[in-house]
C-alpha cells in the first residue's frame, strides 16, 4: 500500500499542474486566437468594421445581433497606439480594451464620453508617450480594442457605416 | 522499475484529470454563475483584473471579450422555470415588464454559444422592439420552431438544444443593489412538439 503513496501525490500535484495549465491555455490560446483571426483580416493596429453578426458570420462565440462590431488587433512592441474615436448620435456604442489574458483595461461608452468624438493611446509601463495625451497603460504588448453599436433595426447600417469608420486604430 | 511506471502512471492520470476537469468546469462556468434569479445565471466577475483563473477562462471559451458588470451584466439561461433544459422541440413563453438599464437583449444560441441558421433570420428580442404600451404593461416573446399567430417570435429549431443570453447594457443603479431578486424576463415552457 505504502508504494502507491509517492504516485499518489505525483497524481496530485500533476492534476492540479493539469488544472491550472489548461485554465492559463484556454485563456490566453483563446484570446491569440482571435487577435489572430482580427488581424488577418486588416492586419495589426488597424480598425475592421465587420458586418452585423448573423448565422453565417460570427467571428466569436455569443455574438450579439443587434450590435456591430469594429476592431482592432494591437500591438505595442515597436511603441504605442492611437485610437480616434467617433461615437455616433442617440444610441449606446463603447469602446473597450481587452489585454491578452482577456481582461478589460479600459472601457468608456457614448454617454460616457458625452457623445464627443475623443482619442486615447495604448502604452506599455515604459512607452514614452506625447504629452497631454489620455493614456491607457497596459501590462502585455497585444490585445484586441473593440467598439460595440447598437442597431435598432439593421438597416440602420447604411447611415451609420460612414460614422463608424471616422473610428480608427494606427501606430504612433 | 514497476517503481518508476507506478509514478509516470500517476503524473499521466492527474495530467488527465486535471485537464478534463478545467475543460468541464470551463463550459458549465458561464452558464452556471453564481448569481442567479429564476432561470437565470450570471457572474458579475467578468472581465476583470480580479477575476480568478477559471472565471477567466470559461469566458475565453464560451464569451470572450465580455465587459464588466459596471457596462454590461450578462444572463445564461440553459433551463426553464421548472428546471428542465431548453429544448427546441418545445414552446416557450417568455414574458417581463422592461428590464432596469438603457438597453438590453435576449439572444438565442446553440449549445456552443452560436446563433443558429433559421429562415427568418431572427436571432434575439430586444427593449427596441417594444412599443410603448408593452414597455409599459409588459411584454411576451414565443419560443417555438414555428412562427406563432401573434405577437412576437424567436425562433428555435426542432431536436436542438438552445441556450438564451440576456445582455443588460447600462444596468440601473437600482438593479446593481439586489441582482439575485431583480424584476428580470420569466420563461416557461407551454408545450412540447
């Protein structure tokens, strides 16, 4: 009985290696996951304003329907990122900044930001950044910014693309 | 050397077992929250920094790049008010009064947390939707494979399992004080095909 102690505790101490390991695999496997997905489609530091999420396009799981997406996957391991955004009139939009562990670091939305067209930039600790500028610190060089708005019907589209695109996501 | 294979059995089946535990864990986490109110079920811990390791991850799996609950309270729903699990066959009456915050939606899934292909393309309900009066005295929304003879609809496919996802955008000062006994949709379930 005594020999089955020692492969017991390895047992355990392997189950919770195993535990761990594949919450920290999910979490950010998942999230390279679909900053890659957003970046082959426009390439880093660069806004992609998708088509409202249906059956037949839903780049992540549990897309909303009723939202349409614009985002962007950065990168700040050659320095920090702008991002200008526009919020369009008389309807929720945000905009939130996810790290790569998945975490929010920044989220503001229209009412929030007074329905004014602002602009912040994303930094690493160490970044020197323009003075006077809002700055977002974050702990990891790549993650995804997302907007989200709101479309009460989906024909509403139409107007709202050419103000959604006035939102951007580039390189310093 | 029996010594030796005894430890490498025991590291392999706690590798195994530990894995397929995060792996289950992970996909009954963000339907089974710990706040729930009726058929309902949310965590309030998504997408921040003080989140734990698996909260964190079953929303990588099954709801990334969800917002905090200061913008956005997420509801899973995978079972009627009776406890039963959603199942598309059947028909569901889901019915509230508006929900306390500036927007809010409920979408319809499959198991795995995608919309599911269906001729009229309608995914999910929303306060938009609501005239003036509904807002006022209530609301009613069917469930059902098929397009009711009124009212409003959201459909489901026959032999599917589903799941609902109510967002709150913005919720109310008033909501945020007591969300386990909160005025939220009810869901019931009328008949099965």
């Amino acid at each position: 009985m005594t020999r089955w102690i020692g492969p017991l505790l390895v047992a355990i101490a392997a189950a919770v290696l195993g535990w761990y390991g594949s919450l920290a695999l999910a979490t950010y496997g998942l999230m390279d996951v679909a900053m890659r997905r957003v970046a082959a489609e426009g390439g880093v530091n660069v806004m992609r304003h998708g088509a409202l999420p249906t059956a037949e396009n839903q780049p992540i799981v549990r897309p909303s329907p009723d939202l349409v997406y614009s985002s962007c996957a950065y990168d700040l391991s050659k320095g920090p990122v702008l991002i200008k955004i526009t919020p369009a009139p008389d309807r929720y939009s945000s905009l939130s900044i996810f790290d790569a562990r998945t975490d929010v670091v920044f989220v503001r939305n229209d009412q929030q930001a007074g329905g004014k067209p602002y602009q912040i930039i994303l930094a690493r600790t160490d970044q020197a950044v323009p003075k006077g500028a809002e700055v977002v610190r974050v702990d990891y060089d790549r993650g995804i910014a997302l907007i989200r708005l709101l479309l009460r019907r989906s024909a509403e589209i139409g107007p709202l693309d050419p103000v959604r695109r006035q939102s951007s996501c580039q390189a310093l | 050397m029996a010594g030796k294979r005894r430890y490498i059995a025991g590291g392999c089946i706690g590798l195994v077992l530990g894995a397929g535990l995060a792996w289950y864990a992970t996909g009954r986490a963000f339907k089974d929250g710990a706040v729930r109110n009726g058929p309902w079920s949310t965590s309030l811990n998504y997408g921040v920094a003080s989140a734990d390791a698996l909260t964190r991850a079953a929303v990588a799996r099954r709801g990334l790049l969800a917002l905090p609950k200061t913008e956005t309270v997420y509801w899973a729903a995978t079972r009627d008010s009776a406890g039963a699990l959603l199942d598309g066959s059947c028909t569901y009456r889901l019915s509230g009064k508006a929900v306390d915050s500036r927007w809010w939606s409920i979408t319809l899934y499959d198991s795995q947390g995608y919309l599911q292909a269906n001729s009229a393309r309608l995914w999910s309900f929303s306060g938009a939707t609501l005239t003036a009066e509904e807002a006022q005295k209530g609301w009613q929304v069917t469930i059902a494979p098929s397009r009711p003879r009124t009212g409003h609809w959201l459909p489901s496919l026959a032999g599917q399992p589903f799941e609902l996802t109510l967002r709150m955008y913005n919720p109310g000062a008033q909501f945020m004080t007591s969300p386990g006994t909160a005025d939220l949709p009810r869901l019931t379930k009328e008949s099965c095909a």
